[in-house]
C-alpha cells in the first residue's frame, strides 16, 4: 500500500509529510516530522496531552488521521512561544509552579491558549470546565487554573503579582 | 492500527459510490472521535474510511424557512457558538455541548453521535425531542426519515451500505416553546452518560403544556420517547402532582441494563429525577420566549 | 553545617522557577518514548487474555517468518535466577517474582500477563506479528477477592508459597503470603476498660497510580553485550540493576539514562518493559522501543491493593482511647509484596494508644503484581481507622477533631510499631485546623465537614552528589534522582544557598548510571531529604576546596581562611591583608592552584523524619442522585522546612486529589472472568479540573534536624486521609455513613434509599 503525502502548516510553516492511512496526526508528528512535544497518555482522547491546535480549534491530535492534516494549519506546543518569548500561558505556568512531572503540560499550554485566544476574561469555572479535557495526575489543578486566570490578566495588558521569588 | 484505506471525496455522490463500491466495510468518517477509538480498540476492523468533510455543505448551518439545517459534519463547537442555534434549542446545544471534553467538540459531529448508535449518546435525545430529520444520502438517492428510525440498537442503525447521514432538519421552534437536556455522569465532565434526558415542551400564554416531548437516553437499546411522560405533561402545568406522574413514567419506561456505569435500580430512579429537573428548566425557558 | 535558623537562609524557601521548567513548557523535555535511534524497531507485547491460566505451548514460528519482525522473545530467553541473587543491593523487591511478572512463567497469573513480546520494523508490523503467536492455554479457575483468595479451598496462584509469620509453619501451600502482627499493652483489658466500643469494617477496591505517561522505554544492546537503557523510572540504578539480573547481564554492562518522567507515584519504582526490550535488542541487534499503551498500562502494571480492614476502638466517656485492633488483608496481586505492613503501621501512627494490636495478611490473587503507590498501605489502613474514629467521636458526641487533641501523638509517645515519637509536628496539625478560617465558616443545609489525619514514616538511604564549579564560577551539580516533582530546583536552592552564589548559577542535572554515583531510587519522599543532604555536602567539601585554594592564592596557612557569604576570607592574623575572593575568582585560577575543583560525596542517609498531616473536606450531597461535590478542602501538614515552597504545596494539592479521586470514583472493574472492563481513562475516572475547587494548604513546619535544613519527605502524606476526610464530610452532611470505597453515586443513592426512616427524621 502507499503513502499518503500531506501537505501542511505546523506552527507557521510548511511541511510535508508522508504517512500511512491508519497513522493518527499525533503519531505523525512524534514519528515523522520528529515534534514530541504533543505527548500519547491514552490514544483514545481522554487525557488531553496530545492537545493541538486545527484551523483555530483546540482538538485531540491521537483522534485526528495524518491524513486529515491535507491542507490545515496546525499548532503545536513547539510553536506557543516566539522563538526565545514565552506565551503568558508558559510563563505563568513557571511562575505558578503549575507543572510537576510536566507531561500532561504541553496539553494543557495548547489547550489554555486556544481558551485565552476566544475567552479573555474567563471565570474559574469556566476555565476548570474548558480544560476538563485535560487530565492531570500531579498537581490536583489547583496551580495550573491560577497560573491561566493570571496569564489572562496578562493579556488583558494587567500586572497580577508573580508567586515566583 | 490496523491497516486502511482512506479518501476524501468532494461530492456526496462520490461519497455514495465509495461507501457502496467497497468490497469490505467502509466506514464514514467526520469528526473520528468515536471512529479512531473504535479502529485501535479493533472494535470496528473497515478496509476503507470515506472522510466527508470536504464534500461542501457537510459542515456548516443555514436556515430554511422554518427550518434549520445543520450539515452532518458540522463540529460541536460550530453548533454551540451559533447564537441562533442557542436561542432556538439550547436543550440541543446542551447535549451537544456535554459530548466529551473541549478538544472532542473541535471534531465531533451529531451525525457521528447519531450513527455511533450508543445509547448514552447526549445530542441525540434533545434532537429527536424537537422532532428532528435526517437526510440520508445513498445509492437509491435520498431520503429524510425522523432521526429516531436511524437508530435501531446498540451500534446499529437502518443505514444500508452505501448511506450515509448528510444533513439533520430541525423544524423551529414556535412561541413558548423551548427545551432542555440534562445528563447524569459521576463525575462532572468527561463520562458517558449514565442517563440522560431531553424535554421539548410547548406551553399557552397561562403556562399550560400543550404539546411536550420526553427522550431518556441510556435506559435502553435506543433512546425512548416517553410518550406516557409526555403525556403527564400535556395540559398540565408543571405542579408538583405534574411532577410526581413525570417521574413515574420516565421510570416505567426504562428498560436499561446493569455496567459498569450504573445498575438498573440506580438508572430507573435518575431517568424520574433527570425528567423532573429537565422539565423544569424547559418549563422556564419556554414561558420566557412568549 | 546546619542551616536550620530560618531568619538565615537567603534562598532555601523562595519560589524562582525551576531549572528545567521552560522545557517542560515548550515541549522540548524528553520522557521515555520521545528518543528514537537509527535502525530503531518498535517492540510489542503478548499478553495473556485469561485471568488465571496454565501456558501449554507458544509458537511462534509464523512470526518470525512476518516480513519486517526482527526478533520475538519468550520465557525461555530468560534465565532463572538462583535463590541467593534474588534481591540486589538494599532494593526491596524479589527479582524472581519481578522476572516472572515481566514475562509469565509456565502460567498467566492475571489477564494481561505477559506471554510473549516481538520486536519489529514497524508498530503495525510488531502488531500484526502477536496474532500469528499461537498461545495455547488451559484456563484454570481464577480468584479475585481477597477474602475469597484467602479461603483454604481458593484455587492456589502458587504452589510453593507458605504463610510466614505464622507458628507453626504451615505445610499446605496457601495464597496468604505472610501474617505481620504489631502490638503494645494488652488489647483485650484495654477493651474491658472502655465505656464505648466501636468495631466495624471497611472495603476498599484496587486503584492505580494514574500517571499520565504510560511506560517507555528505548534499549539497544551492542554485540559485545554493552547496552544503553533510555527509560523514564524512577530510578536508574533501579533499571540498570534489575534489567541486569533479570537479563543476566554485568551490572557495568549497562547504562541506564533516566528521561524526564511523567508521573510514577511509586508505580515506576519497577521495570516491566526494559528486560523485554534488552533480550529483543540483543537478539535482533537493533535499538528496540517500547511504549506500553494505556491499555496495557491498567492490564498489566500494578495497582495498589484492593482490601478489607477491620477495626475496633475502645474509649472511655471522656474520649480517652483505651484500645485498638486492626486486621488488614490486603491483595498483592499475582506475586508477594502488598503493602499491608506499613498499613498495619501508619494507620494507628496517629494516635497515643495505651493497648494496641494490629494483624496484616499479604494475599496473592489473580491481577497484576501491587506496584507501590503513594504511601502504600497507609491511606487504606488509615480510610478504615480515620472513619472509625469519627464513628466513636459521634458515638461519643465529641468533636472529631477534639477526640484526635485528645488521643493525638505527642513528643515523646510511643508508636504501636515501636519509636518513639521525637521532633513531630502533629499536634500542630490540629492547632493549626482549630485555628483555620476554613473550620470557622458555616455549612448550608446538604453540607457536611470532615476531618482525617494521617502519617507517612518518610525515607532515608543511598544517594549520590557531585558538585563541579566551572570555570567561569557557574555551578554544575550532579545528583541521580529523577526529578518527578520539581526536585531539581529543590537542590539548586540548597546548593546556592551553601556556596552563596545566585540561585541562576547552580545547574543541578539528573546523571545516568555512568554519570555519578548509585542512588536509590526517588520514592519514599526521599529525595529532598537525603538528595538533599548528599549535595550539600558535596558543596560543602567543595567549600574546602575553595579555602584551600584561597590560601594558595594568598600563600597563607590554609586554617588562617574562612567562608562567608560566598566568599573566602583571610581570617586570624592575615584578617584584612587581602580582598576577599569570590567563587569566580577562585575558579578561573583552578588550574593554576591544584587542578579541577569538584567534589563527590556518597552517603546512606540515616535520620529522616516522619510526616504527619490533618485535613478538612466539606462536601455538599445530592440525595436524588448520590453525587458528591467537594466545596472546600485545606491540608495542614509538617513539612519540616520547605525548601520551595511551590513545589511543597504541590505535592499537598497532588496527593489531595489523588485521595479524592480514590475516595469517589476509582476502582477497578471486573467481569466474571477476571477481565479488567475498565481499563482506559474513559471509566477509570480520576479527578478532573472541574471536579475540584482550590486546595488550601497550610505549611507547619517543624524542622528535622537530622537534615542540613530541616527537611521532611513531604510527597507521601498528603494522600493517606482524603478518603476518610471524604467519609466522614458525606456521614456529616447525610447522616450516612459509607465504608466501601469507593463512595460512587450509586452507591450512596442505594445507602439513602435504605436507610431507615426514624434516623433521617433524627438527623
């Protein structure tokens, strides 16, 4: 059987890809393009930590085909910051402390920016039941909501105090 | 996985002549929340997926007269952001909504929920409580049958091969006629639903039910239009005797089964607490569209 | 030194961002499947589809003749391990059983055991390679329960294991691995003594640690036998030792390089896929990877014990607890090893107990072998013992809290299972919870308080340090703990502390096996305590170092120099004859006064000290459908000292969930045939982020002295009373009380729904 060969944006640039039909975009990623910073817990979309962003939509990369990726534009957590520049999700989610082991991180940044990109002022409620899809075995989310409500103040051109010392 | 062969037609023709020209099983494929879970579980073992997304109009929501018309592909997060959609049935968004987590609204489609067929699927109650359509495409043409036929038990649905689901209809909604769906899980996202419940009431200027209808979902091979529960509620107000007969008829129509979601003495009492709590709130939203 | 005045430290208890954080929030940190090697094949695993099941054959010829599978290995790669190399080192686990839980010896112990594993060009292929492995199996009876295992007529997992603990030595065979037994005073007069007495008994189901990453591993072994291990663990040394024994290999042969880790909570303590991954690599002569799936994950790797636990307290009118008996049986899985001793133990841990007496039993069963969890053992014992406690103080009507200032360990108590009590923090625990805002705010109707107290003895032993200063004056300081929770940061505060250098300056690093020297493995909340100490010392030495150097520089005596504020200083009669020298200085003249200046220490740390922890949990109940909201929840835990603080909070919050979650939701599901229903994250609901509120924590800190800084284990603790902190909130809001865990919806609506009229109408 042959390859598919794909064609698309991954954080802002070009590429091409080829792939087998049954390969998901999260193996494509790791496997073929080498980008291992989305992360397999369950390859069955209920942890969240393959998180990417498609066409603007937060999705699970382990339930999307390779294929699928024809034509779209794809972030990952490899392109959340600017070069050296972190997106106020990760620099509030250093600050906080919002991170143990760190694996399901990479989900969450994905998964919190595309929150802050179409929500910027969301409650604590609001922001637990958007990354609901997020799971997290180390830090009981209590750090990574305050780090997101304060990475949204940011945004919002405030200045909330840093726990970092 | 397990390999497949994959297209990605740009007519619902080509579409129709793929699913059917298959040799072996060919299953479509819109949002793959439940498809890819089922290709790496080896529950579903197809030679080929038929991707519809490409085909224009699978995604996308438009009105029709006194009708909406949401495209079979269309993501769940494009249905909860329609304000109209919202407005007109926001039992519907609801259910729509309580499927999975943030990133499966980014993908999953409500032709997908439906031909799932499971019977814990949550936008597919709100749905047939508001009377809706499926237009199905195939090799005999098309067809538009009321969403409920398309189910008929767990994993199984009237399709034949070369179907495929291509648009749902739903008529509008009239004055002081509004719905809610509500669902109980254990925890507050992410799990099937252990029952779930759709109300769709229409209501006279005094608050008085004049046409209802009652979907439980979970408590059976498909879901049950309670036609007895609706019945509790025609020409009634939402009283607390109102109340009480709903309930008893939500439980008596439930035939569910015991798993490792829930027993059948736990599902039977929720199916009545679902249905008391969901009329309230379609109660309400009703009487405030006047 | 001692550094245990805390007006002193400048760095130790600030909160700056972890060294290796900006990785983990780019995605560029590695975990264990994210390296790949040339030629790389990608391994797969057979497992057994029966619970309990003797192997008759394995054929595995059609594999092998798949076009891309390199390689297949069975049991028969692996050599048997004579009795006396069965344990390595001071590592507690028995590596015959280990062997034979990585790969299945003449029967399948439990569904998914693994039978069988390939190694092939392509994941798709290694797959397709397992279906043309022909198993033949002859399906014995299986045994689940851990009553049930422990009846004289359950089919037996092992036909050579005997009760210990026991006289006089059993002669049948019995699936009781051992019987421990702790006691003080004499129980039976003690429980004559009492006014009150209140005996029950509690359930509990198998949960797993839940971490997010699954196991992964890449290995490739050279055709001179040197291999490289690229895992995530929780220890290296632990990897490099145990794949060499299993495997058969030299200790040196292997090296074993620790990836980032997503997650272990004890359940990574141990290898399952790295002597597979060796033996494929070896016999293909190819790097191999394996990633388990998490599938295969909740099949195949091993919960903590489901159990049963029995307790009874005796108490005068006035509270005083005048005895207590505990009988524990808890499930071990397919091999000995449950954790039910340090349950026997840490659950009356708590309490000053005049008559005591506490029986564990150790029961095989057909799962996969207990992995350790999080202070195993104590948060069952302790659900059981903390809930009985409450039954008493409502029997009593005594708060709950008071019954526990009455009863609590103070200095100077002595513990059922022997210590005495010096240097603890607990009835601090209970100031600090009379004391909090969170006890003093008012419940709404359908609401309900609980509080639970717990203990974790914590963990010394071996650790490893290296403290290098470069030579621009830059600090790299080598340590052989992987970093599960932000511990890299924990050393890079200690070590800038000690040299007086900024916190930016010191790169703490997670050496390989061939990098530093052998470190047990992080676990046991060890590693802040006892990684800690190691590196401190190392700086330490290497202040030596530096003093030495200065007087070089100076050409004065070496005593006539001190060390103050990350500077030497000429001191007695030279004191002001020169400036003083700055770590930088000294460093770029290294090679000039002696050579590279580095120093290494090796230490078995002794002294650590135990943990001991209060929380409160208020729940509001839906009656109608059994759901359990959790409102509001505080830990107020001895922490010692936090050397960061963030990171201390975080291991509270981390562990409170994880109770919650057991205390809910979790639980293993089986069917009639031993087969696990729910193994994926769909049905085995762990909390998620709108299931819980904000988690308060409250630090008392009551230095240990025995570290340089006062450190306690803190990541242990915090786990062992949710559960029971849960129990007793939903008894307080319902009137109901819950002895099963765990406490799901249906189960309370069915517990409402029985109970009879005359106690509601009471409540």
């Amino acid at each position: 059987m042959s390859k598919h060969h794909v064609s698309t944006v991954i954080n802002g640039e070009p590429k091409e890809f080829l792939c087998e039909a049954q390969q998901t975009l999260l193996d494509c990623l790791r496997d073929e393009m080498g980008l291992t910073g989305s992360k397999e817990g369950c390859g069955s979309g209920d942890c969240g930590a393959c998180s990417v962003i498609c066409d603007g939509k937060v999705v699970c990369s382990c339930l999307m085909l390779g294929v699928e990726a024809e034509g779209r534009t794809i972030i990952t957590v490899e392109g959340v910051a600017e070069g050296e520049k972190l997106h106020p999700v990760q620099q509030k989610f250093l600050e906080h402390a919002a991170l143990q082991c760190g694996f399901c991180t990479p989900g969450f940044i994905v998964a919190a920016k595309a929150l802050l990109d179409e929500n910027k002022n969301p409650t604590e409620e609001e922001t637990r039941y958007w990354l609901a899809g997020n799971l997290c075995r180390c830090t009981g989310y209590d750090k990574i909501i305050r780090a997101v409500l304060d990475a949204a103040a940011v945004m919002r051109g405030e200045n909330p105090p840093s726990p970092a010392a | 996985m397990p390999r497949v062969s994959y297209t990605a037609p740009t007519t619902i023709d080509d579409a129709v002549k793929a699913l059917a020209a298959s040799a072996g099983l060919a299953k479509v494929l819109s949002g793959g929340t439940d498809l890819l879970v089922q290709l790496k579980s080896g529950r579903a073992r197809p030679e080929l997926i038929v991707d519809t997304k490409r085909i224009p109009g699978m995604i996308g929501i438009r009105e029709e007269g006194d009708t909406f018309v949401i495209g079979g592909a269309t993501p769940g997060v494009m249905i909860s952001a329609d304000e109209r959609l919202v407005k007109a049935f926001p039992g519907i968004v609801e259910g729509v909504d309580l499927i999975g987590s943030t990133q499966i609204q980014g993908r999953a489609s409500i032709a997908g929920n439906l031909c799932n067929a499971s019977p814990a699927a949550d936008s597919v109650p709100p749905v047939i409580a508001a009377r809706g359509t499926a237009v199905v495409a195939g090799p005999n043409g098309r067809r538009e049958v009321p969403v409920e036929a398309i189910v008929t038990g767990p994993g199984q649905t009237s399709l034949q091969k070369g179907e495929f689901v291509v648009e749902f209809r739903i008529p509008k909604p009239k004055p002081r006629q509004s719905d809610a769906y509500l669902r109980f899980i254990p925890r507050t996202e992410m799990d099937i639903a252990v029952v779930g419940c759709a109300v769709n009431v229409t209501l006279d200027a005094s608050g008085t039910c004049t046409d209802a209808r009652v979907v439980l979902g979970a408590v059976a091979p498909t879901q049950i239009i309670c036609a007895e529960a609706a019945q509790a509620l025609i020409g009634h107000k939402l009283d607390d005797e109102t109340l009480q007969k709903l309930d008893s008829a939500a439980r008596g129509s439930c035939r569910p089964i015991s798993d490792k979601r829930g027993t059948i003495e736990y599902r039977i009492k929720i199916a009545g607490v679902l249905a008391r709590r969901a009329a309230a709130i379609a109660f309400e939203r009703a009487a405030a569209r006047a | 030194m001692s550094y245990l005045d805390k007006s002193a430290l400048r760095l130790v208890g600030t909160r700056p961002i972890r060294p290796d954080g900006v990785d983990k929030v780019t995605g560029r940190a590695n975990f264990g499947a994210d390296m790949a090697m040339p030629g790389m094949l990608w391994g797969r695993i057979k497992r057994s589809p029966h619970a309990h099941a003797r192997i008759v054959s394995i054929n595995v010829d059609k594999a092998l003749t798949l076009p891309g599978v390199k390689a297949v290995t069975t049991r028969a790669d692996f050599p048997d391990i004579p009795p006396d190399k069965r344990v390595i080192g001071a590592a507690p686990h028995n590596l015959w059983d280990l062997s034979r839980n990585c790969m299945a010896q003449g029967k399948a112990l439990y569904e998914g055991h693994a039978v069988a594993a390939v190694a092939a060009t392509s994941p798709d292929i290694a797959e397709q390679a397992l279906d043309l492995i022909e198993v033949q199996y002859e399906v014995l009876p299986h045994v689940m329960d851990v009553e049930a295992a422990m009846a004289p007529d359950a089919p037996l997992l092992h036909d050579n294991v005997f009760t210990a603990g026991i006289e006089p030595k059993p002669t049948k065979p019995s699936n009781i691995t051992k019987m421990v037994r702790f006691a003080k005073g004499d129980v039976e007069a003690g429980f004559k003594e009492a006014d009150i007495i209140v005996e029950q008994r509690y359930t509990t189901k198998p949960v797993h640690q839940g971490y997010i990453e699954p196991h992964a591993c890449l290995v490739s072994v050279g055709a001179d036998g040197q291999c490289t291990i690229f895992s995530s663990s929780q220890g290296q040394f632990m990897v490099r030792a145990y794949t060499s024994r299993i495997c058969g290999a030299d200790i040196a042969s292997i090296r074993a390089i620790p990836a980032e880790i997503g997650g272990g909570f004890g359940g990574k303590t141990i290898i399952y896929l790295e002597p597979l991954a060796y033996m494929l690599s070896k016999k293909s002569g190819r790097p191999v990877k394996m990633v388990m799936s998490r599938e295969e994950v909740f099949r195949a790797t091993g919960p903590t014990s489901g159990a049963v636990v029995e307790v009874k307290l005796g108490a005068k009118k006035d509270g005083h607890i005048t005895a207590a008996r505990t009988v524990l049986k808890y499930q071990a899985g397919a091999f000995p090893g449950s954790p039910v001793q340090q349950g026997c133990i840490c659950s009356l841990a708590v309490y000053d107990l005049p008559n005591a007496e506490t029986i564990g039993y150790d029961v095989l069963c057909n799962r996969a072998k207990v992995a350790a969890y999080r202070a195993p053992g104590a948060p069952i014992g302790s659900f059981a013992v903390e809930s009985c406690v409450d039954e008493l103080a409502r029997e009593l009507r005594i708060d709950p809290l008071e019954l526990r200032e009455i009863n609590g360990a103070k200095e100077g108590t002595k513990a059922t299972h022997g210590p005495t009590w010096v240097n603890i923090g607990y009835q601090k625990t209970l100031e600090a919870a009379r004391a909090s805002e969170h006890l003093k705010t008012p419940l709404k109707p359908g609401q309900g308080r609980g509080i639970a107290s717990g203990y974790w003895h914590n963990a010394g032993g071996e650790s490893s340090a290296a403290c290098h200063i470069n030579e621009d004056g830059t600090v790299t300081v080598t340590e052989g703990h992987p970093d599960i929770g932000g511990s890299r940061a924990s050393m890079a505060l200690m070590v800038a502390e000690v040299l007086g250098v900024p916190f930016e300056n010191v790169r703490p690093v997670v050496g390989d096996t061939t990098a530093i020297g052998f470190s047990a493995s992080t676990g046991g909340s060890r590693v802040t305590f006892a990684g800690g100490m190691a590196v401190t010392q190392a700086a330490e030495k290497v202040i030596v170092e530096l003093k030495k150097r200065a007087a070089v520089i100076w050409d004065i005596s070496p005593e006539a120099v001190e060390w103050k504020d990350g500077k030497v200083y000429p001191a007695g009669p030279n004191a002001g004859s020169f400036e003083p020298l700055s770590l930088s200085e000294i460093a770029g003249k290294a090679a000039r006064t002696g050579g590279p200046i580095s120093a290494e220490v090796q230490i078995n740390a002794q002294g650590q000290g135990p943990g001991f922890t209060t929380h409160i949990c208020d729940v509001e109940v839906d009656r109608e459908t059994g759901y359990v909201k959790i409102l509001r929840y505080t830990a107020i835990q001895d922490v010692g000292r936090a050397i960061h603080p963030s990171y201390v909070e975080g291991q509270m919050q981390g562990g409170v969930a994880q109770g919650v979650g057991w205390a809910l939701n979790e639980e293993y599901v089986y069917d009639k045939d031993g087969r696990l229903e729910n193994p994926g994250f769909l049905d085995y609901r762990v909390p998620v982020a709108s299931d819980m509120p904000m988690i308060d924590t409250i630090m008392i800190e009551v230095p240990n002295p025995r570290h340089p800084f006062g450190a306690r284990g803190v990541g242990e603790v915090p786990i062992v009373p949710p559960m029971a902190a849960v129990a007793n909130a939903i008894a307080d809001a319902t009137g109901i009380r819950m002895r099963d865990l765990p406490m799901s919806p249906p189960k309370l609506r069915a517990a409402f729904d029985a109970e009879p009229p005359a106690r509601a109408a009471a409540e």
